[in-house]
C-alpha cells in the first residue's frame, strides 16, 4: 500500500522500508512514526517476508523528531509520544521473527540513532555516523538508546555519547561494535545485498529463535538460557528447515531452505 511518509515494498522475501521525508533528513513527525509501525505489522503478518532493510531517501538515515512539526504545540506529553509512536516502532523491530539490516546511508541522531541501534545489523556507509542529540535540547535518551548504547559501546562511552552529544562516525562505529560494515557509499547497495541474499535463502525459523534467545541473554543467567536453548532447540528440530538441512547434507547438496 501508499504511505504519505515512507516507502514500503517487498521483493522476492526481501522487504525494504525507507523512512522518505529527504527535505527534513528523514525526521519523525507523528504520521511518518504511525506509517513506519504500520510497515512493521505488515511485515510480521506476511510470511513470504524472510528479511527487512530499513533506510532513509537522501542523504540522511533519521535525524530524530521534527521539532519543527512541534514547536507551537503547548503543554506536550513527551511520556505519551513514546508511548504511542517510538516505543512501539523499537519493540516491533526486536520483535520481528526475522532479521532487521539497517542500510545507513548517512546520519542517524536522537530516536534516528535509537531505531539504527535498534536493528539487528547495521551496513553503514563512510559518509554515515551515529549521534545522541538529546542533551542538546535538555532530554534524557529514548527509544531505546539507553538499553542499546552501553551494551554495544560500554558505560563509559555511552556516558560520553549521551552527556556530551559526542558524533561518532562510521568508521569509529565499527570499532566500537556499533555497526557490522562499513563500506563506499557507492558500495552500499551492494554490501547489502550480500546480507539479504544470504537471510533470504536461510532457515528463517531458526533464525527467529536465535534472535529471541540473544534478546533475552541479557536478562538470563546461565540454567535460565540452557533451559531456554533447549525449548526453541526442540522447536528448530521440528522445523521443514532442519528436516531439508538434514537431507541436504546426506545428499551433499546445497540446502534449499523455505523459511518454515
């Protein structure tokens, strides 16, 4: 369907979603954040949809909410915002049985930075980087920033990135852990595709447990995630995936894996 905000199309099991407001750097204004939820139902809904790529049109990824589209509203419930536009955008990402690539093919700043951080592999081009803007307008992190950051970059720099605003580009992105790649900004396309052929093609059911059991690691100890791997272990045993895998290997051929 047409979104007033943001492109959506799915491709042979692959879905793109690209947030399209290029004149504000791709900035959230309440429609764009109700179109991109409604994306993300839709793809969790269709199960032709192996793998999603989130991105912006232009030159910047999401340069976080349109204050602009803000500034004459009085007595605003930030509290309220969250909880209808932005909170359920990051849970349905985390969510989603399938991987999530960001393409990040320039900026990502405030909530922008938050939903990059939100996916499960990012692809980053030089030209790309990464900042927490809050503190500039007098704001604490959101959307899920806080949880993100200083499991990816450790306390320190998530401190420094939170309180001091401090951009990161992508080159220093990829070596702290935040990103997966970093490629020409020509090469982009190219370096994702590389992931979305692989995802595609790939025992998707597995990888949708694989996604809940690293999710929910890092509020488990030991026996909580034995138990756990154990639980989806035997659901991926049960699978068409494993069974075409198993047979693939007898055979000495490549496994042709159709996601269920």
């Amino acid at each position: 369907m047409a979104y007033e905000t943001i492109l959506f199309e799915s491709n042979e099991g692959v879905a793109t979603l690209t947030l399209n407001r290029p004149d504000v750097f791709n900035a959230f204004n309440e429609q764009q954040s109700f179109d991109v939820i409604d994306a993300l139902k839709k793809t969790a809904k269709d199960k032709s949809i192996r793998v999603l790529v989130i991105t912006g049109a232009g030159k910047a990824f999401c340069s976080g909410q349109d204050l602009k589209s803000i500034a004459g509203a009085e007595k605003r419930s930030l509290s309220e915002s969250l909880h209808k536009r932005y909170n359920p955008m990051i849970r349905a990402i985390k969510n989603l049985p399938l991987p999530v690539i960001c393409r990040l093919n320039g900026v990502a700043a405030g909530a922008g930075c938050s939903l990059a951080l939100a996916c499960d592999m990012i692809v980053a081009s030089e030209s790309a980087s990464l900042i927490e803007v809050f503190v500039n307008v007098g704001l604490v992190l959101d959307s899920g920033s806080s949880y993100f950051l200083p499991r990816l970059v450790g306390s320190a720099r998530a401190f420094e990135m939170s309180t001091m605003g401090t951009k990161v580009n992508a080159q220093q992105a990829f070596d702290w852990g935040m990103v997966n790649r970093v490629c020409k900004p020509e090469d982009l396309d190219e370096e994702v595709k590389k992931l979305t052929d692989y995802y595609s093609k790939a025992p998707t059911k597995a990888i949708a447990l694989m996604k809940k059991m690293l999710n929910k690691s890092f509020h488990s100890d030991l026996d909580t995630m034995l138990e756990y791997e154990t639980y989806c272990q035997e659901i991926a045993g049960r699978s068409n995936d494993n069974k075409e895998g198993v047979k693939a290997f007898n055979e000495k051929r490549k496994p042709e894996f159709k996601g269920e």
